[in-house]
C-alpha cells in the first residue's frame, strides 16, 4: 500500500464514494486495506507530520444519540487530514420537525462531501445512504457499530500481531457491539464467542449472516451462556455495558439478568495469561468490569479508544479522498 516514496496508493482497493453501513458489506481485502492505512496515518500522526488529503472537504456529523468517542475522533480526525466537521444535532436541523430522511439527504448531499450519522434505527442509516449522493458513515445504530469495531480490530493486530486465528469473548448484551464484531471476526478469520444469557443474546438472524461469513474465511462463531467455559485460553476479553443508551429504565433488571457476566481477576485467570482485555467505554467500573481488570495491566482499552481517531480517518480519507 505504501509506495518507496512513502506515498499511499489505493492498490486495487478504491473506495471512494462508498457508504460504510455495516462491515458485511466490505470484503476482508478492503477490511484490511483500511486497517493497514489506520496504521500508516497513526504512524504519520506520531511522526508529526501533515497529512491533508481532504483539504476543502466537508463532514456533516449528523446526532441523534449523543456522544463523546464518535464525535471527537470524527471532528478531530477530519480537521487532522485537511478538513472541516460540522455538528448536526437532531435539535438543530429540519430532521427533527420532520423533514423526510430522503429530503435531507439530498439537501446535504449539495453541501457536503461526506456524512457521518449516529442514531437509533438502522433503517433511518440505511435510507440516508439511498438517497444521498454522497458517502454516509454508520456511526452507531442500535444494530451496528461498524465504526468502533474497525477500531477494534487495528488494536488486537497491534496487541496480538495478527487477526487470523485470534480467539476473543464477548461477553455481555448481545447488542450492536456483539453484532458488529461477530461480522468483523468472520471477515477477519477469527474465533469469537458471544456470552450472554437468555433473552440478552445477538439477533439470530445477524449470527447466521456472520456465520455464513465465517465459512469462507476460516473464521468460527458461536454463542453461549458460560463465560467461565467460554474464556478458557481467550487472547482477549471483551465486554460493554450491560443497560445501552435508551435502555436505562431497564438498568435494575438487566443488573439481575447479567449476575455472573462480569468481568473480574477471577474471570480473567481463566484465559490465556497475556489476555487483552477490551471495552469500547464507556464503562461502569464495577458492573460489567472491575475497576482492577479495566485499570489493570491487561487493559488495552485507552490504546482501543485513540485508534478510533485513526480507523476513522482511514475511513474518511479511502471514502471521501
């Protein structure tokens, strides 16, 4: 990907004008184009040098579910490669009085050059991206999270050296975090269990779909109730917390329901000893995590959360440069 004059070429993989909506919809090749130009532009960030291929471009930032990872790294990270970010609440723009998804997004199509949207239904994602003319970023949606587990996967490569092979556990809701991994892992080669009780766990109509992927690569999905079965020689241990954004009046009963799905030093003992423990935050330290795993030498959770500044500029300069 990197030239002998230490310039980026697309090698095959050209991305422009895509949408990214969900990682079933890229091949593991694009996947890992996009991580290996997250490394080189980290690389280039820590080096300080300037690296501005979207100089004149614009990212609308479009909110309906409020934020702080997402809509740092995308203001940053587009500010970074030339750009400028412009924040859309739902407060602020014709959306939330009911102008049609359709309508706004061809209106934003004529003023910018790219869309993020975070926001509740897939459905209103999915339809942004019909009728824009212009490439719409999923930046959470309560079915996926694409963005955070590209993320995610730049930091186990780093932490484990590779992705292939690579044998991580989720534990907790089987929410949009456990589908978008379950996606990622089939695409990646790697072996990912999903731990979450009855009534908790991952749509099983997005596990069949990872699974269906993961025939193709090498890759195994599963789902279980046991987490102390399930982490037995895990390279990594992920978890999220147990009542989501929009879930909070569920919080006591979800407390009851995941009794036993936190994630402790007893837990954690259980797995491989160089173990990774991971968390896409943020975290309630003491439910889902103890404050000793999650502060702890296997925590790689700040060095997940800066690459989400790094993927995301991967992203935008492949979709939008």
């Amino acid at each position: 990907m990197i030239t002998k004059d230490n310039q980026i070429t697309f090698n095959n993989h050209e991305l422009h004008g895509r949408d990214f909506l969900t990682l079933a919809d890229y091949t593991k090749d694009e996947i890992n184009y996009l991580l290996d130009l997250a490394d080189y532009l980290k690389n280039q960030r820590k080096k300080g040098i300037t690296f501005e291929p979207l100089k004149g471009k614009t990212l609308g930032m479009i909110f309906e579910k409020s934020s702080t990872r997402t809509r740092v790294s995308f203001e940053a990270g587009i500010y970074q490669l030339g750009g400028m970010g412009i924040f859309l609440s739902s407060k602020d723009i014709q959306i939330g009085r009911g102008e049609t998804i359709a309508d706004t997004a061809q209106v934003l199509s004529g003023y910018l050059d790219g869309m993020m949207i975070r926001t509740f239904s897939q459905k209103v994602v999915d339809e942004l991206a019909k009728y824009a003319s212009i490439p719409v970023i999923n930046g959470l949606t309560d079915t996926y999270h694409p963005c955070q587990v590209l993320a995610d996967l730049q930091t186990v490569k780093e932490v484990k050296g590779a992705l292939n092979g690579v044998k991580m556990v989720y534990i907790g809701d089987g929410n949009n975090m456990a589908h978008s991994l379950m996606i990622g892992a089939a695409l990646m080669g790697m072996e990912l269990t999903v731990v979450a009780p009855q009534g908790y766990q991952p749509d099983p109509t997005i596990v069949a779909r990872a699974q269906h992927i993961a025939k193709s690569h090498g890759a195994m999905i599963s789902v279980m109730e046991d987490p102390k079965e399930a982490v037995v020689n895990a390279d990594v241990i992920y978890t999220d917390v147990w009542a989501s954004m929009g879930q909070e009046a569920e919080q006591a009963k979800r407390e009851i329901a995941f009794k036993g799905y936190q994630v402790n030093k007893e837990l954690l003992s259980l797995a491989k000893s160089d173990v990774s423990f991971m968390h896409c935050l943020p975290a309630h330290r003491e439910e889902e995590v103890t404050a000793e795993v999650i502060d702890g030498k296997h925590s790689v959770v700040f060095q997940q959360a800066e690459n989400r500044l790094h993927a995301q500029k991967a992203l935008m300069t492949a979709l939008m440069g």
